[in-house]
C-alpha cells in the first residue's frame, strides 16, 4: 500500500520560536505587560516583522531546519526583539 504524502504547507518556524520566547518571557510574573490574546498577538507580530523569516515547505523541513537554523545567536536575537515588542505593547496596547 502506497504512503500516504502530505499535502505541501508553507510555514515560517519563526513563528512558533517568537511564540514560544514569549511564553517563556510571560511566565515571570514581574513583567509587566497585558496579556490579553491581541496583546499576545501583536507582540508575535511587531517581533517577527524585525526578525528574518524562516519559510518551509514540509514538515520534515520543519523540523530539521528548527534545529539546524535556530541557533543561540536567533534565540538572543528573538528574545530581544520579544522584549522591545512588549515594551511597544506595553505602552500603546490599543485597548483600555
């Protein structure tokens, strides 16, 4: 019996990598920003448009590119562009 193939995806990792910086960062209760999911979301958002994409198109690319292109020197990099993002949330959240 044939395998199954999955359908094509484009996908950029760096989504899922700023996400998880942020909920990392989220998790120390002394900082303070509103968490609400339109600040969560704005916050991935301003971060990945000052970070360099990382597209795939499978999720074997997916995977392998996540620990071969997310190096230390991308995690510093994601979690300082996390930081300014909140800062930014943090002082215009958009809502009372």
């Amino acid at each position: 019996m044939p395998e199954k193939t999955q359908k094509p995806f484009l996908f950029n990792i760096m989504e899922d990598e700023v996400r998880y910086v942020l909920q990392s960062i989220l998790s120390d209760p002394s900082v303070n920003v509103c968490r609400c999911e339109k600040c969560f979301l704005k916050i991935i958002a301003i971060a990945l448009n000052n970070l360099p994409p990382l597209y795939v198109v499978s999720e074997e690319e997916r995977v392998i590119n996540k620990i071969v292109e997310i190096k230390l020197q991308d995690l510093a990099r994601m979690e300082v562009e996390v930081m300014k993002a909140i800062e930014i949330v943090k002082n215009n959240p958009g809502h009372t």
